[in-house]
C-alpha cells in the first residue's frame, strides 16, 4: 500500500537540489518548483511507485530513501536494472514511449517528490537554465549507460562488485555521507541480480574481500578499509587475490535502463 501525503515543499532547503532538477534554477525561481511539484509521496517497503507499462505522467525526485528498478525478460525472470538514492530522479526511461519501461520498488520506507511532467515541460520552456540542466541530466544518464554497458561485459566478478562498492561510497560521499562506512540497502541477491552474477558468487567475492583486509562487514554494514586495493581492482589493476569467474548470462540480456552506478552529481 503507497501512502501519500501531501507537504510544502522547500526546494531551497532541500540537501540534495544541486543533484535534482532544481539545480538548474536561480534561487529566486525556486519557489515555482515547489508550487509545481506541492506534493511528496511516501512508499513503504516493497511498495511499487510505478510499474512497468503504467502511463507516465510524473517524475520522481528521491526525496529519502532507496529504490530499485526492475524489468522481466522474455523468460519471466527479473532483471535489476538499477538502484536509486536521494536526489536522483525516477522514471526517465518512460518519457520517450510514455509508458514505464520497469518497476520501481522501495527498498526501505522511502519518499519522493512528485513532478507532473506536462508542468514540467511548460517550465522547461520558461527557464532555459532549467532546460540545459535537465538535458545535463539526461545526458549523464545516456554516458553512464554506455559506459557501464561496456565496461561490465568485460569485468571479471571481483572487479564488478568493487567497481559497485566504489560507486556506492562515490555517491555516498557526494551527499555528505560516509564515503567508507555505509549500509547496503539491497540484497544480496539484488546485487547479484544487478551484476550478472549469483547470489553464492556474491557472497564467496564479499568473504574474500573481507579476508584480504579490503573491507569489513557485519550483516549488511560494510567499511570500506582499504581503498586504494578496491580502487585498482575496480580499474582492472593486478590486485593479490583469488579471482572468482563465475559469469551470469543475465549480462548480455541488460536493458537500455536508468542504472545507478555513478560518478558523483
């Protein structure tokens, strides 16, 4: 069940605005996008904002919390296709077809700021700063699609969990977070699911990093301990360890979706 609840929005208050859509506005031209968005929606854990072929209508600005999207291939098995944390936005791949093109689901109780697209789009053609920084926006998504697309399929299984963990405390750090200390939000299985790798590949890749000293772990509270070795290891660097070759078919099957491995907003 989604609970939403309606609040003022303070854009000019927000932590997050120069990652969202208001970081392509004047300070004084903030206050329209709170009159334009007026709403925020909770969504509790394991809720779905949105589905996949549900008509679009909205974008979501991560408010708090974590999502992740998910497709289903043609063999009915789901397909993680991204995971998304306060002041990244969700639903950009409907607004082409304008029809969702996955499913968004809270991994935790979670809150998001509803943009109705069709204001949207008005405003866009008001404020031409908003404009470059939403196509900004857009653009960044594209290049880091490509990018990982391309990176993934020729990874080994160690280097695309620490190209993952490295990411998570990229973007972390960006939001004033702990860039060495944090919580993973998603499952094993999830991460698995996202890197094209099983959740027993997974867990044997986490005990091995643990007991090379590059990390510490406690259920799902991670530290990062040794950067500089998941760094190199991340950029296909000789790292002292094991390989795990354990290599998912899922990876060829990756869909053209919002996927949250990043550098920094």
């Amino acid at each position: 069940m989604i609970t939403s609840t309606t609040t003022t929005n303070k854009c000019a208050a927000c932590g997050f605005k120069s990652m969202c859509l208001a970081g392509g506005l004047e300070e004084g031209s903030l206050g329209k996008m709170d009159e334009m968005i007026g709403r925020r929606r909770r969504v509790a854990r394991d809720e779905r904002l949105y589905r996949l072929g549900q008509p679009f209508t909205h974008l979501y600005a991560v408010h708090f919390g974590h999502f992740k999207t998910v497709q289903v291939d043609r063999r009915g098995q789901q397909q993680i296709t991204g995971f998304m944390m306060a002041g990244e936005l969700l639903g950009m791949d409907a607004i082409a077809s304008a029809r969702h093109a996955s499913d968004a689901v809270a991994l935790e109780d979670s809150e998001v700021c509803e943009i109705p697209f069709a204001r949207l789009e008005e405003m866009l053609v008001q404020q031409p700063e908003l404009l470059k920084h939403f196509h900004r926006l857009m653009s960044q998504e594209i290049l880091r699609e490509q990018s990982m697309m391309l990176s993934l399929g020729n990874m080994r299984a160690e280097q695309r969990l620490a190209m993952f963990l490295q990411n998570l405390a990229t973007r972390y750090a960006a939001r004033g977070y702990s860039g060495s200390r944090f919580q993973l939000r998603m499952s094993r299985e999830d991460i698995g699911g996202y890197l094209g790798l099983t959740i027993e590949s997974i867990s044997r890749l986490l005990a091995r990093f643990r007991k090379n000293g590059w990390i510490k772990l406690d259920n799902r509270d991670i530290e990062l301990l040794d950067r500089t070795s998941l760094d190199a290891l991340a950029a296909g660097l000789s790292v002292e360890s094991e390989a795990v070759t354990d290599m998912a078919p899922a990876l060829s099957k990756r869909s053209s979706q919002v996927i949250p491995i990043r550098a920094a907003a």
